[in-house]
C-alpha cells in the first residue's frame, strides 16, 4: 500500500461516492477506482460497497478508516523528517479546534506560524464542542488540538497555554452598570445561547449557580456566529471571551467583567509521541509571547 492508496480511501470514506472523491483529489474516477481495488486486494477484504449513487464503508473499511490516518500520518512524518534535513519545514498541519479559540488565539498562532513556515499547509477542524476534541485526535483526524481544559480523556499529552476571561455582553443601552459587575446583579437576566454550549455552557451555570443566581435562556442559537447580533438587538445577555466580547463593543454592545471573575484555560493536547516535525514546532511556537518568534526550524523534541 502506498500513501497515494490511503489518500485516495480516506476521500472516499469522507466524500460517500467514488466521483466527489475523484473531483477531490483531482483525478480520474477510474485511476482512483483502480487504485483502491489494490487498496483491497493487498488488505484481503472489500473495503466498499459500490452503489450507483455512492459508495458505503464495509464493516472492515470503517475499522481501517483511523487506521489509514495514522499510517498517512507517518508516511507525511518520515517525508517531513527527511524534507527537514534540508533545513525547510515542510508538510501538512491538521489541528482541531472550537470556534471560539480558533479566534483567539487560533487565528494569531497560525498566522505566526504560517509566516515563519509558508511550506507547510495548514488544515482546520472545527469541532462545534470541547467533546469532540480528544475523538478527533484519537481517531487522527487531526494531530494537534487548541481546546479548553481540562479534557476528560486520558492519554493525552496537554499544555496549558492561557486563561480565557469570561465578560458579560449586554445589550445597548439601559441603566449603567458597575464593572466589574457583581454576579449576583445577573439575577434572572434573559439570556442567549448556543444550543449544547459544551463546557464553557456549563462552567458560566456552575459559576453563577455557585453564588446562587440563575439565569433565563430566552434563545437558543445553533451558530455562535447569531450570538452578538441577538444581544445587539435586545433579545438578552451572552457571555463571551475577552476578544470576541471586545468585538461585541465595538459594534454597540455593553461589556462587563464579572466578580468574581469567571476564567477558562486553554491549551494544546496530542497523542503522546507523535507529533510530526510541523505538529511540534506549532507546539513550540505556541510556547512563545507574540512579537518572539524566530525562524529557525524548532524540533519539538521536549514536547513531542
């Protein structure tokens, strides 16, 4: 089996149909279709199902699909290794993130590491709750993930890397607030949220709850990206991390920090050991104040 083979699977696992995965990859339907059939014949089993209108994982395909990651993974880490002799950094970065970190500080790190490193091309997963994120690195959809902590999986190498503060984000108008704003003063406010919300849902009742407040979720909102506008347009409160909320400023909305304060940390996780030479030196950069970067080509040995 070659990394051509396993590249070509995976779209297919990903994709459904033998033609999405074609036009993918940019090739042929049939050169792709001649190399999984020996795909299948190396492995000894059926691998799909062909269908007239796509293509379905056999009992065995599912089990080889984080598999065939991993073995892709360590094909692009030996081509990285050996690439990296030549004193470029080069290859493939898959992380996973959740969307508010993939704002800050997801956004500034790649675009740091993206600037020391053009070779190397950077893919982002989004996982819609902090959950997901330890499923994504064990199953090798992604090599690294940006999540908040703690993360309840064990096996994972983590690094903290910041703390998120929590700001409440109020509508325009209205009477003036303190800041910062006691918590108990949020006493029955009518709220937004995001369906599910995750852990930092949890974190803001189990804070608030702790000093005995309650709050009223008025909306529910399946994108984050609904939140702002909603407050701005009166329908309630929300609760955002520092630079999402100084966004919510800027376009009319009240921010207050809380007392007491309401934090999260954030950091890095992996799987133990296998970092490729692009995955540590993302780490490595992460480890690193804004406005100290270098361009030297980091190993990530002590971390990897």
């Amino acid at each position: 089996m070659n990394a051509q083979q396993l590249a070509y699977f995976l779209a297919v696992a990903e994709h459904g149909s033998l033609g999405h995965a074609a036009t993918a990859m940019n090739v042929a339907q049939p050169s792709l279709s001649q190399a999984l059939g020996a795909l299948e014949r190396e492995m000894g089993t059926p691998l799909l199902h062909r269908l007239n209108r796509g293509a379905v994982l056999t009992p065995a395909g599912r089990v080889f699909v984080p598999h065939a990651r991993r073995l892709l993974r360590e094909l692009r880490r030996a081509r990285d290794v050996v690439d990296q002799c030549g004193g470029v950094l080069a290859g493939v970065l898959d992380l996973v993130t959740t969307p508010l970190l993939a704002v800050d500080p997801g956004a500034g790190l790649l675009g740091r590491f993206r600037t020391l490193h053009p070779d190397v091309r950077v893919r982002v997963h989004m996982a819609d709750e902090d959950a997901e994120v330890p499923g994504m690195l064990t199953g090798a959809r992604a090599e690294v993930a940006l999540t908040y902590l703690p993360l309840n999986e064990p096996g994972l190498a983590v690094e903290e890397l910041g703390v998120h503060e929590l700001l409440a984000v109020l509508p325009p108008g209205g009477p003036d607030l303190p800041d910062p704003l006691p918590v108990r003063e949020l006493a029955d406010r009518e709220t937004v949220s995001v369906t599910g919300g995750g852990r930092q849902r949890q974190l803001v009742v189990e804070h608030l709850a702790a000093h005995g407040v309650r709050l009223r979720v008025v909306a529910e909102v399946a994108h984050r990206e609904m939140v702002v506008p909603l407050v701005l347009a009166g329908a309630g409160m929300s609760f955002l991390p520092g630079k999402m909320a100084e966004w919510a400023a800027g376009q009319g909305a009240r921010t207050r920090r809380l007392d007491p304060p309401l934090r999260q940390p954030y950091g890095l996780a992996h799987l133990p050991g296998q970092l490729t030479p692009v995955g540590a030196a993302l780490a490595n950069l992460a480890r690193r104040p804004a406005g100290r970067d270098d361009a030297g080509t980091e190993t990530g040995e002590e971390w990897a």
